[in-house]
C-alpha cells in the first residue's frame, strides 16, 4: 500500500513542496514529464499535476493527500479536509484598482467589470459586501486586463504587488490570505491514514527545527 500524495507539476509550488518531503528524508525523483513517481524509502507515490485539478483529485480519492494553495482549494470549492498548514506559497488575493483610481471601500465596485481567475471568491466577498458587479472569469494575465479596457478593476493574488505596480495598478482590499496546505480526501483505511501520521509527525519535526 502507498499514499498518493498530489503535488504541483511545476510552478511557484512545486520546488517547496518537492524540498519539503525531501526535508523529511522521503527520496522522490521528479523525471522530465514524469506523472506520478514512487519514493523509495518510505511509502509514498507522488502525483505531479496542475494546482487547479489537486482538490478534485483528492476529493475523488485518486490521490490520498494533496498539497495545494488556499486560494486554489476555496475557489474549487471541494470536500476535502485541511491537515496541515505548511508555511510556504504565501500570498493573498486582492482586489486591486487603476493607480489613480480613489478606491475608499467595497461600493466603489458597484456596476464595475472585475476580471479575475477567482470568480467563487470574488462573488463571495461581492455578496458579503452587498455590492453587483459584473466578473470577468480570465485564466491568466489578470493584471493586463484593465489597461486594454477589458475591466474596470481586478482581483488577483499578489505577493510583492510590483507585478500590479507595474501595470499601472494598486492593490486595495485584501480578500484573502492564504499559503501552501496539505489536504486529505474524506475516506483513507487505517492503514492509509498511519502513513499520513507518520509524514505529518515528520513534517512538524522539520517545521519545528526551522524555528
Ligand atoms: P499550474 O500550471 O499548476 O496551474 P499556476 O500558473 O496556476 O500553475 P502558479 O503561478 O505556479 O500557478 O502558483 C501556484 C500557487 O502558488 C498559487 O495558487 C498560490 O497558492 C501560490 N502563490 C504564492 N505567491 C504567489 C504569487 N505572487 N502569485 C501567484 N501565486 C502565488
Ligand atoms: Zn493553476
């Protein structure tokens, strides 16, 4: 029996995420195009897929654990319980205006077009603020959005904010904090979750060490 443990293919989560296993002594090779590769001290398959689809494959049990951002995992929505937070991926989601823009609060997006690559948590905080607005789901280059006219304003995540700086827009509302976590699907055999047991009791003695 192996866990299967989704992990990023590549991307802003895929080297933390591949350290921090190997942080706790689990020896997994990422080959070139490589789908899935077994650890060979500890048993574990690691699964290298796109963030967005992580929360569907754990929530459909394909894969046991995955490690994905907040962000992805809220947006999708899926039933999926969170294990771990891992203190990596930091960043937030925000909604942010043109520079010049005078933002004050949430009822300056009223009747604005907003583009983003999260339109379940944008419309969440819409509806939270009591404010219609019209979204603009884009799956990429959010930030470009409002200098060729396409929207009004957008809601991105951010890190830095020199990326929004740089096309001419300010970050104004936080609507979202999130990092890295590591989340289980519902059913796992007792067998299944004493391997997840054992990696998290590894994993809280790295995290630890780092302090
Ligand atoms: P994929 O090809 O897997 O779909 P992607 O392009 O959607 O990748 P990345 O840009 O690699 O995603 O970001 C993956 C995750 O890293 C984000 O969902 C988020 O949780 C986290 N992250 C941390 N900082 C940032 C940032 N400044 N911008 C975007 N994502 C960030
Ligand atoms: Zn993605």
């Amino acid at each position: 029996m192996v866990l299967k443990l989704a992990i990023q293919k590549s991307g802003r989560l895929h080297e933390d995420s591949m350290k921090l296993l190997n942080d706790c002594g689990i020896g997994i090779k990422n080959g070139h195009n490589q789908l899935k590769s077994v650890a060979d001290n500890f048993p574990i398959e690691a699964y290298f897929l796109r963030d967005d689809d992580i929360p569907q494959y754990v929530e459909d049990g394909v894969a046991h654990i995955g490690i994905v951002g907040e962000n992805v995992l809220y947006e999708k929505n899926k039933s999926v319980d969170i294990v771990e937070k891992l203190g990596f991926g930091k960043c937030r989601l925000s909604i942010a205006v043109k520079k010049t823009d005078e933002y004050g609060d949430a009822r300056f997006l009223e009747g604005k077009k907003i583009a983003t690559s999260y339109p379940f948590l944008t419309q969440d905080f819409l509806n939270k603020n009591g404010v219609n607005a019209e979204i603009h789901e884009i799956s990429g280059s959010v930030e470009l959005a409002p200098g060729i006219g396409l929207a009004d304003v957008v809601c991105d995540l951010v890190s830095s904010g020199s990326t929004l700086f740089m096309n001419g827009l300010k970050e104004v509302e936080p609507i979202l904090q999130s990092e890295a976590v590591m989340v289980r699907t519902k059913e796992l055999t007792e067998e299944q979750q004493s391997v997840l047991n054992q990696l998290l009791f590894r994993i809280r003695s790295v995290r630890k060490a780092k302090r």
